[in-house]
C-alpha cells in the first residue's frame, strides 16, 4: 500500500503568492535605457527585414541608397563640427603684451633656419613681420590679434602681398597651433615677405 505524499511545504497555492510578490520586486522590472533602445532597435530591424522580404529587388535598393546616403551626411556633418572646433583651438596671438623687437624676432629667425629648426624659424619670422609692421605704423598695436586679423590688415595695406601674407598666416598658426611641421623653404619664404614689406611704402 502506498503511503500519500506528505504535504507540500509551502503548499500550491502560497507557492503561486510567494512567486507573485518576488515577481513584482522592482529589481526585475528594471532595464537600462540603453538595453531599451537596443531591444527597440532589434524590433524595428527585425520588422524591416520582415517587409523588405515582401518588397521589389527596387524598393529595397532605393531604400539601401537612401540609408547609405543619410549615413555619409552624418559623418561628413559630425567631422566638419569636429574640424571646425579644431580650428577654433589653434589659434591665438601672434605678438604678446611683452614684444621683442622686430630685429631681435628677424635674428632669432635666421638662426633657427640655419640650424634647421624650421618651425621655430617661421614662428619667429611671421612674428618679425607683424613687429616690424607695428614700428613702422602700418599695423595697430594689438597685442592679442591672430595671424588672421594681422593677415587681413596687412592684405589691405599691401593688396600685391595679400596672398603671401595670408599663405604666411596658415602656415603661423598650423605650426604653433596645430603642431604641422614645416619646411625651409617656407620659413625662408617668409623671411623674404619680411623684406618686402619692410621695403614697401
């Protein structure tokens, strides 16, 4: 003769109400909002995959090219921003409060472009530029102005040197600010623009 089970403890029915209230702890109802715009966009996928099935070969290939396209929009949107703060970082004035001498700037110059120390020969030669143009009164005191405004101004008032002295302006700040090396050559470039502003009346 078999012996009946002995009861269930807890029994069925306060097995179900423990389960119930342990269900509805927050704990499990919890879900990243990450996780959650993940989920969201496996559904939307999914669906797409689902009505792409049922779709033409052409409305699958135009709606791939308009994807691919608005992809490309976005990166060359968020890569211009990115350019565009890069650019507002790298630059700054080209002559401080305590100014040297055109002279002293034009010397330090040559001896950094006989040393081969090109980027400090250009840095020196711009700053040269813009100090010997400040002697000479044909560019405002401003301590804090940037290679451009000193550029622009200088454009104005050699208009034959406005494209020497704004490729000079590029090559200031790209040296400085944004750490491109340089060559000889246009270091030297801008020590010859140095002479011929000098010379210009």
């Amino acid at each position: 003769m078999l012996l009946p089970p002995p009861p269930l403890q807890p029994s069925g029915e306060e097995g179900r109400r423990l389960l119930r209230q342990e269900l509805l702890h927050p704990e499990y109802h919890r879900q990243h909002l990450w996780e959650r715009f993940l989920d969201w966009l496996w559904r939307q996928f999914a669906g797409g995959v689902g009505a792409a099935a049922d779709a033409s070969w052409v409305t699958t290939v135009v709606t791939m090219l308009v994807v691919a396209l608005l992809a490309i929009g976005l990166a060359w949107l968020v890569s211009g921003i990115r350019r565009d703060r890069r650019g507002r970082a790298r630059t700054g004035p080209v002559l401080s409060e305590h100014r040297e001498a055109a002279a002293e700037l034009r010397r330090r110059a040559e001896t950094a472009l006989h040393e081969g120390r090109h980027d400090a020969a250009l840095v020196d030669a711009f700053r040269a530029v813009a100090a010997r143009q400040v002697e000479r009164g044909r560019l405002d005191d401003q301590p804090g102005a940037t290679a451009h405004e000193v550029a622009a101004r200088l454009a104005t008032t050699y208009p034959g040197q406005g494209d020497q002295v704004g490729r000079a302006a590029n090559l200031f700040d790209a040296t400085l600010y944004g750490h491109h090396g340089v060559s000889g050559t246009d270091a030297a470039d801008v020590l010859a623009l140095d002479d011929t502003l000098a010379g210009g009346r």
